[in-house]
C-alpha cells in the first residue's frame, strides 16, 4: 500500500461480546443505499456452489460455523453512531443451515426448485439491523452431489473473499469427514483492522499525489449515459436482466493472442471493444465506465475476508473510424494510471467530479464493466481428497447500473454477458448492445512481431536488435533492452543458456559453460534514471521477459538463469513459455529465495532472520568498504534510511566519502532489484516439475530459518540440485563461483541429454522397424 506499513490498534469494546471498527468509504456508501431503498436486494451477492463428495447436511452446517468464527466480517453487523457507521463485530452469531431436499424430484423437478430458491435467495434483501449478513440453502440432490447457495451482502464480500471461503469450505470438509481439524491458515488480520489501518492512511499525505491524479483525470467530468427504450423512472426499482453469450474459442483465442501482441491484459482488449460498441451505439467519442479493482497490493491483506475493493473509472477517447489496437493502447495506459493510483476512494471520485447525489441513478457511472478470471481457482474447481466445489453461474439480485457488462472465464470458455436495467432498457435492446460488443471483439487481431534485426557487436559477442510491445515496458525502453540483448558464443550449436540479468557480467560464465553453448544476456534494468513504476502482477513482468526471451530466441529449447529475484523471474518465464507448447532444458536460480518463504514464517521467525542477516550483512559490508572491495558511498545506500535521509549525499558534499564510477551503476540497479522485489512479495509459483538447479552462495547463513534449498522445496517437485558456490551474493560471477556454476552447469546438461537418450529408445528404433516393413 504505497509503502505504508499496517499499524493495527486494538478494537474498542463496546460491551461483553462486541467490538467496533469504523466501516470503510464503500461500506458506507452501500449501507445508505441499502437504506435508501431497504426492499432492493441490487446490493446481494449470491453465489451457487455444486459440492461431491460424501455430503451431509449437519458436516456443510459445521464447517460454515466454523467459517463464521474465523472471519469476523461474517458476524458483522452494522451501527449508525455521532462519530459515523461502525462495524459492529460480535463474538459469536446464531447460525444455521437452510436445506432444501431434492433427493426425492426427478431432474427436470429438481433444476426448477434450485432455481426456485435461488432466484428467491437472491432477490431477498438484507436487514440493516442485522446482526449478520451471511445466509446459506443446502439443496441435496445425492448423498454425494448437491447444490450450496451462499447469499452475501456487499457490505461483507468480495470475489476474492469468496474464494477463500470456498477453498476453506472444501477443505474443512475433506478434514471433517477424514476424522481430523483442517489445515487452515492463520487469520493474522480481520476486516476491521484493515478498516483501522484504512482510516490512518487516508487521513495521512500519503495520497496526495493519487488524489492530484484523479482531480486531473475527472476536470469536466460530464456523464457518460446510454439512451433508453424509456425515461428513467422517479425512483429506482433496481430491476434488471442478465444476458449472455458464449463466446466461440476461435475468438477467445484471437483475444488472448491480441493481448498478448500488445503486451497488455485481456481486460484492456476487452474494454476496447465495449468501449467501442458503446460509441457505436450512443455516438458519443467520450466514453466513460466504471471497473472494480482489488486493493489487496500487500500480502497481509491476502487472507482477508472482507469487501477489499474500489471502484475506479475508465474516460476512453474513442473517435470515429478508431481501431481496437488503437483504443486498446489507450485503456492500457489508463488501466495502468488507475493500479498506481488506485488507493484513491471512488466516493472521494464522486466529489471530485462535482457529482451531486441522486437516490435514483447509479453514482456517477451508469456503466459499469467487469472481467473475471475464474471465481474459485483454475477451472472453476476445488478439490480435496473426495470433496470438490465448482461455481455455476449466480441469479440476478437487481440491476446496480443501468448497463453492467462483464466477462467471465467459465470451464466451457469465455462469456460475455450484459445485466441491464428493465425498467430502462427492453431486453432485445440489450441484447442488441451485447451482439454489437461481439461483433466488435471479433475485429481484435494478433499484430505481427517484428523481425529480429542484428548490429555489429565485439568480437565474441552480439547485440541484438527488434522489439515487441509491452505492457510493462514502454516501447522505447522495451525497444533499448532489445538493442543490449548480448550473445557470447553465437555461433555455438548448443541450446543456449539465456540470463535474466542486471548487467552484461557474465563473460567469464560464458567461457566456464563451454565454447559449445551459447550464453545470452538479458538486461533488465530499464535504461534512465530510477523512476516509480505502478503495481504489476509478479507473473506480467515475467510476460516481459518472455517477449524479450523470444527476440533473442524465438523458438526453444530454453535453458533459463536469473540471479536473486531474477532467478524467480526465469521460473515464472518457465512456467509461461511451457504453456505456449516450449521445451525447458533447464531452470538456473542464482542464490535466488524461493517468493513466500520468509513471508510465510510466523513473525517472531521473521524479525528474528532479519536480525540474524543484518548482524552479518552490516558489519561484513562495511568491512568490504573500508578495504576498497566496494565503495562506501555503495555500502551507504544500500540502506533505505540512508537514502531518504540523504546521508550519503551530504558525506560527499563536505569530502568525507568519495564517489566511483560503479556506484552509478550499483544505483541504477539497486532501485529497480527493489521494485521487482516488492512486487515478488505477493506471487507464489506455481510446482514446477522440470529440471532445476539452485546455486547457493557462501554468504547464505545456515540454520533453522536458512533453508539449503532456499526455500524451494515445497513447489520444485522434478528434480533439483543444490550447489554450493564460492563468494558472496554479488560475487557468485567472479572466476571462483563461475568455474564452479561453469562445471555444474556442463554436468547436469550432459546428464539431461543422457536421460533423454535414454528414455527414447522406441523413438530410435523406428526407423529401422519402418524399414523393415517397407521391404516386406
């Protein structure tokens, strides 16, 4: 969250049993709405889980107890006080499992009845004045499969919560029924304290410059509205229909591969095109929609149940004649605008944009658009042991906009689909706006990349030229680290070893690893001065490297090596270029921490490591310093005190350190190493089963809270070397380490191809039986 660390407070107690937390912007404004319009239920969330397994009634009612008592947003009510709404958290709240039998119905019977009570769940408001707003029908069809509606109020859920929910649902099952307590992590942080630490930082100057953003991003603010079939009403009744189209997976994949050509996430290709329908259909060249993005940007809020999201909005230019690649670029950089400033309260918005409050229209967005993944996991499934929930999609609660479209990723493909006021729009007009949204994805198209160029480089190496877009990156840089790809050994005919790295300092790892193998050198430090970038997804900056991987390479075998985050950077790219159909030779993680490992130590593990690594790293840096090994300038700042503090600087100013030439370098790298690092924090790799080797540096410290395999054990499950490598950290390159990396590296290489030889033996005696068979 910008830097700004959680301070919880402890909760103020009320009386015996309850505790009051302030309820956050969002939450305020959804419970005045609910109040407004106390018989609407637009603000329900309702979901539908079809469970296997060994199902009992009184085994689903326990686990959601227990559910209940973990999370303290599901025994929340709420309290209109002098100082404002507070959540009204309760010890303990009566909860109780409603079930539906449909074991006696035929089919045909027992779909309506679900349907029935599904449709009833959702469109069934909740009181303001309760003390929970959490509700649950059990529909069994079998002894072993069934429906579980869970009906939400906004005020409690999001999707990402709902994940959570659903991921402990099947597992306390699984742990129920195998006769022992689940597996459940610790719940370190309630709703409420993030509630505590929200109140703090939006009173703080953290947001200035968010705040600066936004007021230049809504100046002349007017609203972006779709004509009706009908005047809007008086008053609104929140009545509304969802439409849908599955989308054909020849056009899913055009999507897929448009975003990827532009460097940009599936979302943006997506707006573009309904940004676009909706020109079409308005003739307006300034469209404006509102998108919900999850405020989840540290890893404490992970496991947080609770409505952590934000409304932002998106102004598209979109002029007449505009293509999709066009407008695509633009809701990128605006999509991108939005991460960064993304802590910026949507009612904070509302006052900006001069917005007056109307009961009767949605607040400032009457559009609204939404892209989701997948609800619960990767194919919409979570399986434990016996015990296995996927979602279907839910009943429409009410009409929250005038136009609500969103894509969601379903088990049979892509849907696109329309939620739309009835009381302004016929249903064949919304389907006319979703036909037309279609068409419009229809016209996405997969830019060519351009062709590999080359210049003329040293006498063993060469600089490679060629670029493609980026979502990261922007072209010029992508188009200046493409210029700075270095190739020692070109002309060797082995698959090369390609390097994720921060400098070119790998020449000597070149002549250990043989003049038979290629070694390529990819920097990654975007050239310039050190500059903030916005929040990005662990696994987008690795869809970077991977276009990078693939201008230098366009085709594999890969053989892939990154030092410290970088090495987890080279396992991501893995992963992604495995997908795209590529053979992985092998992953090289220099002195590389496996992403999670010390975050998910119990905290007095944590300080106590980081203890133990300053008490060795400080004294051993300094030491390096003092004998000239490094600069003191370098050994300054690499404290984050010292840099804001600008003592370094002022030690240079009177003379009392002095600068070199490499700390520039250092300094350039340094802040960049630190950004991929925060970013790393919140991504945890997938089990990788291919070939890995870790190379781990002397200077790692051993004991308990210092894995040998830095940590990799749990998600490496192919085989995997631990090597250890003369010099410290930053030195594992030096002629020392390198000779060491050099001969481990030609080792493992030889020993894959002669498991590979080994285990085709059908594959070379083919040809003979062929041959046989010919001449027969």
């Amino acid at each position: 969250m910008n830097g700004i660390t959680l301070n919880i407070v402890p909760a103020y107690e009320v009386e015996p049993g309850y505790a009051l937390f302030p309820a956050t912007a969002c939450q305020v404004r959804f419970w005045h709405e609910q109040k407004a319009s106390p018989k609407a239920s637009a603000l329900n969330s309702a979901f539908r889980l079809q469970l296997s397994g060994p199902l009992k009634a009184g085994s689903i009612e326990q686990v959601l107890c227990e559910l209940v008592a973990r999370h303290e947003v599901l025994r929340t009510g709420f309290l209109m006080t002098g100082a404002g709404l507070r959540q009204q958290v309760a010890s303990h709240v009566p909860f109780q499992l409603e079930v539906v039998d449909l074991t006696g119905l035929d089919e045909k019977a027992a779909l309506a009845e679900a349907e029935r009570v599904g449709r009833q769940q959702a469109r069934t408001p909740f009181d303001l004045s309760s003390p929970s707003f959490f509700r649950a029908v059990w529909l069994p069809r079998s002894s072993t499969q069934g429906e579980l509606q869970l009906t939400f109020h906004s005020l409690v859920i999001d999707g990402w919560s709902f994940a959570i929910l659903v991921g402990e649902l099947v597992e306390g099952l699984a742990a129920l029924h195998a006769g022992h307590d689940p597996q459940f992590p610790d719940v370190d942080l309630h709703h409420g304290d993030y509630a505590l630490w929200k109140e703090e930082f939006l009173a703080s100057g953290a947001l200035d410059r968010a705040r600066a953003h936004w007021r230049r991003e809504l100046q002349d603010f007017s609203r972006f509205d779709v004509p009706g079939d009908r005047p809007r009403p008086q008053q609104r009744r929140f009545q509304g229909v969802i439409r849908s189209i599955l989308l054909p997976g020849a056009v899913s994949d055009r999507l897929t591969a448009a975003a990827k050509a532009q460097g940009v996430t599936l979302f943006s290709v997506a707006a573009a095109g309904l940004a676009m329908a909706l020109q079409a259909a308005t003739g307006q060249t300034r469209v404006a929609m509102g998108t919900q993005m999850s405020v989840r940007d540290q890893q404490e809020l992970e496991g947080v149940v609770g409505p952590l999201l934000n409304t932002v909005i998106l102004r598209l230019d979109v002029p007449p004649n505009s293509t999709i690649a066009s407008v695509t670029a633009q809701c990128g950089a605006k999509l991108s605008d939005a991460i960064e400033h993304l802590h910026v309260s949507f009612e904070e918005m509302i006052e900006m944009a001069g917005e007056v409050s109307d009961a009767d229209r949605p607040p400032l967005c009457t559009v609204n658009f939404a892209l989701q993944q997948s609800f619960v996991g990767v194919g919409d499934e979570v399986r434990r042991q016996d015990f296995a929930a996927t979602t279907s999609p839910s009943y429409n609660a009410g009409a929250l906009y005038d136009l609500n479209f969103f894509m969601v990723r379903r088990p049979e493909g892509w849907r696109i689909s329309c939620e739309g006021d009835t009381d302004l729009y016929d249903v064949e007009t919304i389907d006319g706006h979703l036909a037309k949204w279609r068409e419009m994805l229809e016209t996405a198209e997969s830019a060519p990349e351009r062709p590999l160029a080359s210049a003329p480089g040293r006498e063993t190496a060469k600089v490679v030229g060629g670029v493609g877009a980026s979502g990261f990156m922007s072209q010029a840089e992508l188009e200046a680290k493409a210029r700075n790809i270095v190739q020692f050994n070109e002309d060797a005919p082995g698959t090369p070893v390609i390097a994720l790295n921060n400098t070119a300092v790998l020449f000597g790892l070149a002549q250990q690893i043989g003049s038979d193998r290629p070694l390529i050198d990819i920097p990654m430090v975007p050239e310039g001065p050190p500059r903030e970038f916005p929040q990005r997804a662990f696994e987008d900056i690795a869809a970077d490297a991977v276009r990078l991987i693939r201008l230098a390479r366009p085709t594999g075998p890969y053989i892939l090596m990154g030092l410290c985050t970088l090495g987890a950077l080279s396992l991501e790219a893995a992963h992604q270029l495995r997908r795209e159909g590529e053979t992985v030779e092998l992953v090289i993680l220099n002195d590389s921490w496996c992403p999670g490992y010390r975050e998910s130590m119990p905290w007095y593990d944590r300080e106590l490591r980081k203890m133990r690594v300053r008490a060795d790293n400080i004294p051993r840096d300094f030491r390096k310093a003092w004998r000239g090994e490094t600069s003191m300038v370098g050994f300054l700042k690499q404290y984050r005190i010292v840099r804001r503090l600008r003592i370094a600087d002022l030690a240079l100013k009177l003379g009392l350190i002095k600068e070199t030439a490499s700390d520039h370098t250092v300094a350039e790298n340094r802040w960049y190493i630190e950004y991929l690092l925060a970013q790393q924090a919140r991504y945890r790799p997938a089990p990788y089963d291919g070939e890995v080797q870790i190379f781990r540096s002397e200077q790692v410290l051993k004991g308990r809270l210092f894995a040998w395999d830095l940590g990799w054990q749990s998600v490496l499950t192919g085989k995997h070397v631990v090597t250890k490598v003369p010099g410290m950290h930053d030195q594992i390159f030096r002629p020392a380490g390198a000779a060491v990396i050099g001969k481990q590296v030609r080792e493992r290489l030889a020993g894959i191809a002669a498991d590979r030889v080994e285990a085709s033996p059908v594959e070379q005696d083919a040809p003979t039986e062929c041959l046989s068979r010919a001449k027969a």
